[in-house]
C-alpha cells in the first residue's frame, strides 16, 4: 500500500529541529530589516499551522455532533435518518445567514480570489476578525454538509494571519505581498500535509512566478506550517491506496489520449460555477439570506437517494481510489457533485473549492478506467486513473499543472503514476486554458471588474502594472444630483480629486472638476436647476485596467488631471489611479 504515514512521522520528529537551527544560523548574519522579514515569515508559518490544527479540530467536533454512529462522514451520513439527512444542512444554511446578517459581514466566495485580489491591488487587506469569523462559518457549514472544501477556511486564515503581522510591523508594500502570498501558501500545506505542493501552489497560482526571491520565504513558512500542525494529533487524514504503476509507454499515453476530455471538464466546471454564481446574484436582495438555507435543504434532499453530495467528498475519494465505487455512482457523481457544490458557493455558503475540484476529477478518472477497462484487455485499474483525473482537472480549474502534480503526489505518495500524472496535468491545464481563459480563481475577480496581470505576469518586484495601482476612493454622483450637493462635495474633496457621475448601473457618465465648473457657469446662470449631468465634462477617457502604464502615463499627458478614473470592461467605474503612483514607479 502507498501509504505516507510512516514517513512523515520520522520527517516530524527529525527534521524540523534541523531545520529551525540551520534557520537560526541563517538569520544572524542578516541586516535588520531582514532579519524583520523573515521573523514575519517565520511567525506566519506559526499562526498559520496553529491555526489550521484549531480549524480541523473544530471540524472534526462538528461532524461528530451533526453525523454521529459511524467512523467515516459518508457512513455516518448513510446511518442517519431521512429527517436528519436534510434538517441538518438545513440548519446549517441558517446559521450561515444568520452570521451574515448579524455581523453585516459578506460570507460569500471561496476566499482564493479574495487572496490574489489582496495581493495584486492596494488598499484591500484581509482582516484578520472577519476572515477568522467567515472561517469558522465555513469549517462549521463543511462538517454540517455544505459541498465545499475546508481548505477555503485554512488559506484565508493564514493570509490573514499573514496581512496582519504585514500591517502591525508596517513593512513595506511588496514584502507585504510576499508574506499575504506565505500565509495562504502555508494554509493549504498545513491543510493537506503537503509542504512542497503548498509553496509551489503560492508561487503558481498565487504570485505568478517561480522566482528565486519569491520560493525562499514561501518554502520557510510552508515548512514551518506543516511542522507545527503535524504535532496536533488527528491534524491530516491521508489516501491509503495501492501502489499503483503506469510506467509502460502505452499506459502513459492513454493518460496523455485522457487529458484533452479532463481539460474540457475543467473548463466546465469553471464555467459552471460562474454561471450559478451570476444566476443567483440576481436574486433580490431582500430574499437572499434564503438562499443558503433553501440550497442547503435541496443539498439535504439529494443526499437522501446520495449520501457523498454532503461534505467534502474524502471518504468518497479514497473509495475512487480504491477502485470500489460502482460504475453508476462513478457516472452520476461529477454531475451530482459539480451541481452541489455550485449551488453552495453560489448561494453564499463559504468555503473552498479545491477539494470538491479533486472529488470532480477523481471520479472522472475512476469512470474513465472503468469504461477503458471494458473496452482494452489488461487495462490500468480505474483508481490509477482517478489519480490521473484528479491531477488533471486540479490543473485545468486552477491553471497550475506544476503545482497540481505536487500536491497530489504528496497527497497519495504513488510515485509509480508520475509521469502519466506530469504529462497529463500539463496538456489538461493547457486544453482549459485554451477554452476558458480564466482559471477556478480568477474568473470572480474578472466578473468583477478586479484587473490582474495578464500571464505571463510582469514582476511586480521590479515593475508593477498599473492593475496594482488602483484605488477605489471615487467620489460619486447620480446625473439628477442638485448643483449646491455637486459643489458642496467637490469642495469637501482633498486636493487633486475630481468627482464622478455615474449610471444607475455604475457606468462613468462623465468628471466633474471644481477649476473647471468656472468657466461653466455663467453669472446670471440659475444655478438652482443646474444638474451634475449639465457639469459634467463627457471629454475625459477613462483608464481600463488592461492598459500598460506607458498608456496611462501617455494618457495623463494629454491633459492636466492629476488622477484618472479607472473602469472595467462594461464602463463602470471601480477606481482612480493617480500620476504620482505612475511616475513613482521609473519605468513603464
């Protein structure tokens, strides 16, 4: 059997006082400010194991309470009654609105935009109460049902932890970055035991590049999260599957012939969390503290006739993996399963959508080897496949084959797969990409209007795109505002500042400056039916996020404002940004 366990325990015991030497030795000859940084790093690595042995803990409380009488969820689930099966996620979606309306605080997404978006854009930290009150929702809605990951709540955990320490010791901007990107890195290590895979997903997915200055501390807090949440007893729950072996060249590229189908359902998936997602934010306002518990009440209903829709999907895995799930579950299961976990992360159910994303793939793969080995004598067995599948549409949801290919191999510890697993991760993230342009993560930000580098991403530690100077402190006004409210704000604004009218909608209508309003309005004009609309000077372009700073540097040539407005593909403004960020940057 590839089973891990054994290895880690004798990696836990020796290797980390090693480790914490050689990393006292290194920190000595270090200059101060440093010294500082890797303090931070080091301490982020801390909290953020602590807190992933805490979330787990907490996790594990709250299945025993919401699905008592078996060892496994799924076999708890199986033994509840009928009543229980639906009341319990029931309750589950009320205690999520109820948390959101009590403490005003938004629970939706899944937390990895919300980490990229922090990361890449000034003035939007994460603070560290709300992401600690969204986890603890989180966590507590996964153990009671919800079909989301629990990884969600470890990786904001930890960028919190990480933008906190950031903000208490003021560092600066860029190294802030570095230790928000090592927080959540270190999060989903400690989440899944997974070191090597945790700091490549950082770099990846996270920060864009594989740069020598970036894997440093991204690695050191990586490895002190795992060490730290490894003395936490019941911290990880680990596959134990056979030792599996794709090495002949016909097995290799049977997994290759599987890519392409694996990086269409990673589009699809994709694709179909947006879709739900921008369904049910339609719904009014007023009705949209229902929508978790009546999601989750249908959840209940589902599982009635299919127990795995209900949480996380581990238990269900490992079966994949072991190749005892019946080819019908193996068929139904992906729709089932993309179905439940769309409608509780479109609803507003916090939580991550990693692990739903290796239940997708796995029982994809598994399915495919069970309709391969029915076709082809002597073929793979279906779980060697599933670990193919789950590598796979890893890479084609999140973009990241390298990291993907990692992280499931320290999951598993089957090297005998790895390179079908390589091969196959690669072409699947490619195929995806080639249909859906935006991974798992940053299609929210771009339904958003949140701009981000377009890959391969500049490096911001030498030059920043101009995405990252955005700032969302426009002042705005309806086109039927009164010309005394119009002046009374320009007049209220602090120097440099313009004032923005705009649609219902949000769209830019046109920039109101207070200079300019003299020559404007005459003196005998009346000003008492004057309108923000009859003001405002339509003349001025906007600034889009996908524009280079040599753009907007050529922009705010061609006239004497010192800041711009900033608006997304539909027009709506989302920001400002100002001359002195750009030219403060030397180069565009």
């Amino acid at each position: 059997m590839a089973s891990v366990g054994t290895e880690r325990e004798e990696l836990g015991g020796g290797a980390p006082p090693l480790f914490f030497r050689s990393l006292r030795d290194f920190l000595r000859v270090l200059p101060g400010a440093a010294q500082r940084f890797w303090v931070l790093v080091i301490a982020t690595g801390v909290l953020s194991g602590v807190g992933a042995g805490a979330l787990l803990a907490g996790l594990r409380i709250v299945q025993r309470l919401a699905w008592p009488r078996a060892e496994t969820f799924v076999g708890a689930v199986q033994a509840a009654t009928p009543l229980r099966r639906v009341l319990v996620p029931t309750l589950a979606g009320v205690a999520v609105s109820l948390v959101a309306m009590l403490s005003r605080l938004p629970l939706a997404g899944h937390g990895t935009a919300r980490i990229i978006e922090a990361i890449w854009h000034r003035g939007r930290e994460l603070a560290l109460g709300r992401t600690l009150v969204r986890g603890t929702v989180s966590i507590a809605a996964v153990g009671m049902g919800a079909s989301l990951g629990r990884e969600g709540a470890l990786l904001q955990t930890g960028a919190a932890a990480g933008s906190w320490l950031a903000n208490r010791l003021g560092i600066e901007e860029r190294q802030a970055r570095v230790i928000v990107a090592c927080g959540a890195a270190s999060g989903i290590a400690a989440a899944y035991d997974v070191p090597i895979g945790g700091a490549l997903f950082g770099l990846e997915v996270l920060l864009g590049s594989f740069a020598l200055e970036l894997l440093g501390p991204i690695v050191v807090a990586c490895v002190v999260a795992t060490a730290v949440s490894r003395t936490m007893p019941g911290a990880h729950l680990e596959y134990v599957i056979p030792e599996y072996e794709l090495l002949r060249p016909a097995e290799i590229l049977l997994g290759v012939a599987l890519a392409p189908l694996f990086g269409l359902a990673s589009a699809v998936y994709v694709r179909v969390m947006g879709w739900v997602e921008v369904q049910l934010d339609r719904v009014p306002k007023r009705l949209q503290p229902l929508l978790p518990p009546v999601a989750l009440a249908l959840l209940g209903v589902v599982a009635l006739r299919w127990p795995p829709v209900l949480g996380n999907g581990f238990d269900t895995i490992h079966e994949v993996l072991l190749g005892t799930l019946p080819l019908g579950a193996l068929a139904l299961l992906p729709v089932l399963k993309l179905g439940a976990t769309a409608l509780c992360a479109g609803s507003g159910v916090p939580g991550g959508l990693f692990t739903p994303s290796l239940f997708y793939g796995a029982t994809l793969g598994g399915l495919a080897g069970e309709l391969v080995a029915r076709v082809l004598p002597g073929a793979p067995p279906s779980g060697a496949l599933a670990l193919i599948g789950m590598a796979s549409v890893l890479a084609g949801t999140t973009h990241a084959a390298v990291s993907s290919v990692l992280i499931i191999f320290e999951m598993t510890g089957d090297y005998g797969v790895i390179l079908p697993l390589m091969l196959s991760a690669a072409v699947a993230a490619a195929t995806s990409r080639a249909i859906e342009r935006d991974s798992l993560y940053t299609a929210p930000l771009r339904r958003r209007g949140v701009g981000l580098p377009e890959l391969p991403r500049p490096d911001w530690l030498r030059v920043t795109p101009v995405a990252g100077l955005v700032v969302e402190d426009a002042a705005r006004v309806g086109p039927g505002t009164p010309f005394e409210e119009v002046l009374r704000k320009l007049l209220a604004l602090p120097s440099g500042h313009d004032l923005y009218v705009t649609s219902g909608e949000g769209q830019l209508l046109g920039v109101i400056c207070l200079d300019a309003l003299k020559g404007t309005i005459s003196e005998g004009a009346l000003l008492g039916m004057i309108v923000a609309a009859d003001v405002a000077d339509r003349s001025i372009q906007p600034v889009t996020t996908g524009m280079t700073l040599a753009d907007v540097a050529g922009r705010f040539a061609q006239g004497d404002l010192e800041r711009l407005p900033v608006v997304d593909v539909a027009r709506r403004l989302i920001g400002t940004v100002s001359m002195r960020d750009v030219l403060a940057q030397g180069r565009f």
